[in-house]
C-alpha cells in the first residue's frame, strides 16, 4: 500500500512537471526572458507610458479601465489625465483607441488585435521578443517584418525609439528552441541577438540596445499587469489566508487529537 | 458534544474524564470554533463585496459636469445622474422673495429632516455664493416619482390660489416649493434631496464635492 | 390532530422537542452523524468524501455569485468575464475559486474513486453506493464540459465543437442529433444560452439529488473500511458494532484537518498558481472564440484528457489489434476454462464476431465508442470483480500488479491527451487503451487467481494507535 501511494505520487509529479515544461516552452521558437517586478512601480508606469504612446493608437485595451491602471501603478489622477488619456475626458473609462476597427482593417488588412489579454494569450517572454524582433523589410507591405511573427501585418509602431534594424541571420534551433552553439555567437555594438535572430542596426534610435530591451521589459511587465490586474493583491492575500489556514489547521489537528484520546 | 458519546467498547464512558479533561476538551474546541469563525467571516467577505457597484457602475455614476453659465434667470434645466433628474434652476428675484412668504405652510422650513450637504441647508438650499441657483434631485420623497415644474407665480390647479411656485407631483399630489421643500399636510414627509456638487467656474460638478471651495 | 410523539429519541430543550414532534431533527442528527457508527480505521483516502462535498458546495456558492454577473449571450460572455475579473470587487477571487474548484472536484472525485476501488467500496452490499458514484462522475463531466464554454474563449468555442462533433458518428441520426445539440448550424449564442441554462440549474440539482442518493445508500449499508471486512457483524452488548465510532464528533473533528489540508492546497493555487502552468485555465481560452480559427493544438481541460486519449488512439491499427485479442481471448477462455462445451462454443462464436466487427467497422466510430465503454467500464467494476476479498491489504498479487500497470496507463493517457499527437503518442496511447480495457476485461481472471491472505476478525489500526 505505502509502494503504491508512492509510485502514484511519483508519477503525478513527473506528469505535472514534465507538462509545466511543456506548457512553457512554447515547442520549437527561442524566446528571451524580460525581468519583470510587479512591485517596480516606476517600471510599470514608464510601461504603461508606452503603451498609450505607442500602443493604443491603433489597438484597443478594452476591459481595462483608466481609473484603475493609475491606482494600481500609483500614478496620480492629474498625471493621468496629462500624461496618459488621450482618448477621453473620464477617468474611469475603459481604455480604447480612436481608432475605428474598419479604418484599421482598410490599413494594416487586420483589425488590431486587443491587448488586454495579450500577456496572458502569447505568455510575456513571447511578447519581449516579438516586441524587439521587428526588422526593415521592403519586399511585405508596411515595409517591416518581424522575425519571430513572419509576414506580421503590424509595421514597428517603436522604429523611433529602436532604430532601424536589419535582418542578418536565423541561427539554427534543437526542438526546444534552444540556439545550438551559442557560446559560439559573437556579437559587437552594431548586432543583436533576438530570440535566434541576429539582426545589424543601420539606422541608430533615440535609445540604445540595451536601453530599449529595458524599456520593452517595461512594457511587457505592464501588459503581464494588464492581463490580471488581481495579480497586484492575490499574493499577498494569499499569504495571508494561508498562514490562517495552517494555524487553524494546527487547532483542528489538536481537537482531533483531543477527541481521539476517547479511543483506544 | 463531549457528553454525546455512545457507550461503546470503543468510546470511554465521559464520566470517566476528569475535570481537567473536560476543561481542555472545552477550550481547545472553544478557540478552533472562535478561529473557524474568523475564517468564516472572511470567507464570506468576499462575495459580500462583489455584490456592491462594480468599476462599470461607478464610472456611470461618476460625477457630471454642465456648464450653468447658459442657464436663464427663471428657467429650469434637468441634467441626468445616477439615473435621477437633477433640476437645475435659476430663480429670479421674485421667486426668492416668494419662498419667504409660504414658510408657515412648509413641513420642514429648514430641512431640519431632509436630505442635503451641509453648505445647502439653508433657507434656500442653495449654496450661500451663488443663492438664486437650485441644485435639487427632482425625485419626490413619497415614493420617488418625478415632480412637475410649476414655475409661474399666481394661481395653479394644483398648487393653489396663491401659489408662489413650485413643484407639483403628480402621483399622489405632494406640493414642493422652489426650493423643494415640502408643503404640510400632503403624502411626501421631508424636502427632495441636494445631491453634492461643487462649481469649476462655469462648470457645476454634480456628484462630487471634494476640493470644494 | 393528536401529534404522534417520538420518544425513542430524547430532545434536549423545549425547542428541540418542539422540533422533533414535527420533523425528525434530533433523528436525522443522530442516525447520520451522532450516532452513525464508522469503522475506526479510516486513513487518508477517506477524506476525500467529504472534501467533495466542500468542492460542490464552493461551485455551487461560488457559481451563484459568477451568474449575478455573467452574461450568457456570444456577444457578451467573454466580456462579462473579464468585467468578473476586473470591475466586480473581489471578482476574480471567486472566478478563480470556481475555475479552479472544478479541477479540484476532479483531483477530489478520481481520489474518492480510487479508495474506493483499492479497498473494495464497490464490493457486495454497496454496489448502488458504487452505481450512483459513477453517475455522479458522468453528471460531473457533463457539468464541467458545458460550464467550460460558458467564457466564450476560443478553446471554450473549440472544444465544444469536437466534443459535441462526436455525436456524428451516430448513424443515420447523428448529424439531426448534434444540430439539435446546438441549436443552430454551428456553435452559437442559442447553444451558449442552452449550456448555460444545463449548467446553472439542471446539471447542479441532478448532482445535489444524486449526492443524497449516494449518502442515503451509504447510510443504509455502512460505510466499508481499508480492511474490507464487515464491522457490522461485531457487535457490543448495546448493539452498536465494536470496531464503530461515532461519525461525530471523531470523524467530522478529523475531516476539520482535511478541509484545512484541502483549503491550504486550493488557496495555493488559486493565489500563486491560477493558471496552473496552463493546465487550470488555458491560455487559449484568454482570446475570445474565434469560429474561423482554430487554436494550434485543441486539448481538453486535463481531468478529461485519460478519456480523449482514448478517442484520439482508436484508428485502423488499434481495431486490428482488438481483433486479434478477441479471438486469442475467446481461444483461451474456450482452452483453459471449465465451462460446458456449449458455453465454449458459445464464447468462440462471440470472439470471431467481436473481431469481423472490428475488422470491418470505421476507427471514427470506435473512437466514440471506445470512450463511452471507458467510462461504463467502471459501472461494471462490482460485477467484474470476482476475488473473495474487498481491501487490497488482503488481495492476491495479480489484482495488485494489474490495478499499479492500469493507474500508471491511467496516468499516460491522461498526460498524452494534453499533448499534440505524433506517432509514438499515438502508438504509447494505443497500447495504453489496450491496458486499459484489458484491467477490466481480465478482472474476472485475475481477481479470481492467487492467494489472498487470511481476513483479520477485527479492524487493524493505523501506526499511531
């Protein structure tokens, strides 16, 4: 019986393991970790800063609310209101671009998608990388392509910031999206590496590499917070409820032991 | 339940318990109940706090904002807000001298039991800047229909020989003067209410005072 | 009108007594907690009963709570969720309490079954206990799988349109059936307004009114123990059974320390994990159905998956398979048994015809058929299990090495339904379905071969007594 209980153990805990990795590795597209801190609030606010710059004039955050980003991220009502609404007077209005779906639909052949949901849709190392692998493509319609979304209807809406960048190579990949060789990749100030692509910048932007990597990092933590805001209280009511739990578990354990001295 | 088992092979006689047994038996079962109980009350928390308004609900009843500069002497505008009229009205010189005449005829001269903010509980109920201005729910306070504008001076079918002006509803014929309050001797018992508002120049914010000057 | 006074049963206050003349309060109390008598030997599997009774009543609060907030309309569904999470205060503490309380239902009812199966709870005089059990496992399924489209996600979309796709195969009738399903040429509001109305009211009151047939039955019987021997038999000079304790206040105090248990596992994940790596809310189902594209890889929710592997192995390879083993086993069984010559004759025929109809029949169909038989397999366990003992403590080795390779099979399925299919999964899922059939097609041989060992008279109790 004890044999059993453990193979059965063992085995639930191989299954969940083995399908947490499967979950997460996305099988066969190399993706870059951000650094993400919900408690970063300056992060977060130079992410949500972006985003309504540069996001939400085409695409909709339509289950979010204004009123609710700024109390989250700590950011003043009269900030918000200069710095961050751009599509409405009230506050508490839900977050939606000015743009008609149509109109974008005639532009880019698609209706942006919404991005509310996005970081919990594409998973936000998803979303780094594609954030970060636009490149100058003259042969596709907008001009730019993106190598980890080929043939992306989506021009880079953040070239000012970037710079131009150009595509040199796809480096090649195991199953698992790992680069093979990587310690062998050598790359000077002009290339980067996104995801396995390595692109040449031929147009410097307004930030540099490592600066615009950290403020797509920005970004990205902002969308992840877009996707849930609870994320911001459930951990920490979680423990709390569960350092109730484990003393009124110790009380039951007690009573029951109390209880059971009746038995012999 | 210490007292509820069965004589049973299994189970001791209670009896057979010492005080002190019984003693520890009542307190660890008290304080496992008292903490169960804390749980409890803050299981249900939770879903005692989803059922009041939502962020949907509190951004439609978010304060309205109407430019008052455009209003008449003597005429009378409704702004909705949280689902009620708002009245809005510009009394003249006229209708001002008139409700100090019908006071003895009024249930509740100085809003004594009725509903507004402090800076309205006056004579007028009005703010004491800017008197000739009514700021007024036109709910009635019987059982919440909508009253009619009454807003000529003299005689009225419904409001009397004499009337001064007012509001008449036409439900169960309560009587309102210009600034709401109640006449005697009809079903509505206290004045209609002023909900809260503030001005931002020629802006009234209704539903929302703070910062008020 | 004379009240009829029940005296066998002292009321303790004026109240009660006033109560008891005109409902059996004080009755019910006694003969279903207070007086209940349980075997002493319950060990950890046993908690597992009342902890799906917790989980049905967490869905059942929590689910009334969701539907005051909820729209059941396409064009609304997928936003009313998010308004749940976002705008509802505490929303998305009781959105994720129902999603994740569904997979807990399923953690909680396979544990539940498994006891009951290693310790024989099925066995001779319980099998109706058993019988509306497995009803309740169907009802479940039925409720989770119509609860699942209800957010309107793509997977939510999808899903339902394989699953209620199965019915095709039915001949003749079946594509009338899986309109009639939907209410409309595809998956549509009237099918989202239908499920949720099978959700919300039908689907919750079967399960409630089965799960007092199961406690009443239960009652009726005795609850069985992790020695499978009867404490009934055994009584004191009072009557009541030497090995039984009162179910109150021993078990409920012991099943406090499960709910806690259960409750510190539930919060856990409902606060850190809600997600679960994908496997509690999956992250297709965070875009909104999208009739014209499908998601990259359609899986169901993971307490389904064991069954949709089944689906999924049955092609022209696994029937050829089946084939053969109805003969090999209509052969052995003719060879090696006792049984009159007609008998033989009889079980022969029925093997050559079991295997031209699987031979000449569509792997489609048997998909279907195949995961129904999954699930009605286990309606069949009492009759199917033939050794003179209940509990595993007592059984022969072949019962044990069976039940180990059927859970571990168990086990494969279920982790290969929440994969994309290739040709070794299909072909491991294969030989896992053939396991599994074949654990409950043999049980009548291998529980009936070996040496059990001797019953004890009395219960053993645990190490710590």
């Amino acid at each position: 019986m004890k044999k059993l209980s453990t193979l059965l153990v063992s085995i639930l805990a191989s299954i969940t393991l083995s399908s947490t990795a499967f979950a997460a590795g996305g099988g066969g597209v190399t993706l870059d970790e951000p650094y993400i801190n919900m408690s970063d609030k300056a992060s977060l606010q130079n992410g949500a800063k972006l985003f309504v710059n540069y996001c939400l004039s085409c695409h909709n955050a339509e289950y979010a609310r204004y009123n609710r980003v700024a109390e989250d991220l700590e950011i003043p009502l009269y900030q918000l209101k200069q710095n961050l609404m751009f599509t409405t007077d009230k506050e508490g209005d839900l977050m939606k671009t000015t743009m008609p779906a149509e109109d974008a639909k005639d532009w880019f052949g698609v209706t942006p998608p919404d991005l509310t949901l996005v970081s919990r849709v594409r998973k936000p190392n998803w979303v780094y990388t594609y954030l970060r692998a636009f490149y100058r493509d003259d042969s596709s319609p907008s001009g730019w392509d993106n190598s980890l979304f080929e043939k992306v209807a989506m021009p880079h809406a953040m070239y000012e910031l970037q710079g131009v960048q150009s595509l040199v190579e796809r480096l090649p990949i195991d199953a698992s999206g790992k680069i093979i060789d990587k310690d062998k990749v050598e790359l000077d100030e002009n290339h980067t590496l996104v995801g396995n692509a390595i692109f040449e910048l031929s147009h410097p932007g307004e930030m540099t590499p490592a600066e615009f990597d950290k403020a797509m990092a920005d970004l990205t933590g902002f969308l992840v917070y877009l996707a849930e805001p609870a994320i911001m209280k459930r951990k920490t009511i979680g423990v709390y409820s569960i350092a109730f739990l484990l003393i009124l578990m110790g009380l039951c354990y007690l009573l029951k032991k109390e209880y059971w001295r009746d038995l012999h | 339940m210490a007292d509820n088992h069965v004589s049973d092979e299994s189970v001791q006689h209670s009896d057979e318990n010492s005080v002190e047994d019984i003693k520890r038996r009542r307190f660890i079962t008290g304080i496992t109940a008292g903490f169960g109980a804390v749980g409890g009350a803050m299981a249900v928390t939770p879903f005692v706090m989803s059922m009041s308004p939502s962020e949907r609900a509190k951004n439609a009843g978010a304060p309205v904002q109407y430019d008052y500069s455009k209003i008449q002497e003597g005429q009378m505008v409704k702004v909705e807000w949280r689902g009620k009229p708002v009245v809005l009205l510009k009394r003249t010189p006229e209708m001002m001298q008139g409700l100090k005449e019908i006071e003895g005829s009024l249930a509740d001269v100085m809003s004594d039991q009725s509903i507004q903010p402090e800076y309205a509980k006056n004579e007028d109920r009005s703010d004491p800047a800017k008197p000739e201005l009514l700021v007024m729910e036109g709910v009635c306070t019987h059982l919440g229909c909508s009253p009619v504008e009454k807003l000529a001076i003299g005689p009225d079918p419904q409001m009397g020989d004499d009337s001064q002006g007012g509001f008449f509803c036409p439900c169960h014929g309560s009587k309102f003067d210009l600034a709401g309050r109640v006449y005697k001797n009809v079903p509505a018992t206290t004045n209609m209410p002023v909900p809260p508002f503030k001005f931002e120049g020629n802006v009234i914010v209704i539903g929302d005072d703070v910062g008020r000057a | 009108m004379a009240i009829h006074r029940h005296d066998n049963h002292k009321s303790a206050n004026g109240f009660m007594k006033w109560m008891d003349d005109r409902m059996p309060v004080t009755k019910v109390w006694n003969e279903h907690l207070a007086e209940y008598m349980a075997p002493k030997n319950f060990n950890f599997w046993y908690y597992f009963g009342s902890l799906a009774i917790l989980v049905l009543v967490i869905q059942l609060v929590t689910g009334i709570f969701l539907t005051m907030h909820y729209k059941p309309d396409a064009a609304l569904a997928f936003a009313s969720v998010e308004y749940i999470m976002r705008d509802v205060p505490y929303g998305w503490l009781i959105r994720y309490m129902h999603s994740t309380g569904a997979s807990m239902f399923f953690v909680v009812v396979y544990m539940h079954m498994f006891r009951g199966i290693i310790y024989g709870s099925h066995r001779e005089p319980r099998e109706l206990v058993w019988l509306i059990g497995c009803v309740i496992f169907v009802a479940l399924m039925a409720e989770a799988f119509m609860g699942y489209l209800l957010p309107w996600g793509n997977m939510s979309y999808w899903g339902a349109q394989v699953i209620i796709s199965l019915f095709d195969v039915i001949p003749y009738f079946g594509p009338m059936l899986t309109e009639w399903i939907r209410g409309d040429f595809v998956i549509s509001d009237a099918t989202l307004n239908r499920f949720f109305a099978f959700h919300v009211i039908l689907l919750p009151l079967i399960l409630v009114a089965l799960v007092f047939l199961h406690l009443v039955a239960l009652h009726h019987v005795g609850s069985n123990n992790p020695d499978g021997i009867d404490i009934y038999e055994e009584l004191d000079e009072n009557g009541h059974p030497k090995d039984g304790i009162p179910f109150h206040p021993y078990y409920t105090v012991k099943d406090l320390v499960g709910v806690c248990g259960f409750l510190i596992i539930y919060l856990g994940i409902i606060f850190f994990f809600p997600d679960l790596g994908g496997i509690f809310l999956e992250k297709d189902n965070f875009a909104t159905a999208n009739p014209l594209q499908t998601p990259p890889d359609i899986v169901p929710l993971w307490y389904f998956t064991p069954f949709y592997s089944i689906l999924r192995a049955s092609t022209d390879t696994l029937l050829q398979f089946f084939a053969y083993s109805s003969v090999i086993i209509a052969v052995a069984a003719a060879l090696l048994t006792k049984f009159e010559i007609k008998v033989k004759a009889g079980i022969l025929v029925a093997g050559i015809v079991a295997a031209l109809v699987f031979m000449n029949s569509s792997g489609k169909a048997w998909g279907v058929i195949l995961m129904a038989a999954a699930i009605v397999c286990f309606f069949l366990l009492p009759w199917l299990d033939r050794s003179p003992v209940r509990s595993i403590r007592y059984r022969s080795w072949p019962f044990k090495v069976a039940l180990a390779i059927f859970i571990v099979a168990f086990f494969i399925l279920g982790y290969l339904g929440m994969n994309a299919p290739t040709p070794v999964k299909t072909l491991m899922a294969q030989v896992c379905t053939c396991i599994y059939f074949a654990f409950f097609v043999l049980m009548p041989w291998f529980t009936s071969i070996g040496k059990t060992k001797p019953l004890p008279t009395r219960l053993t109790m645990p190490a710590e007594h």
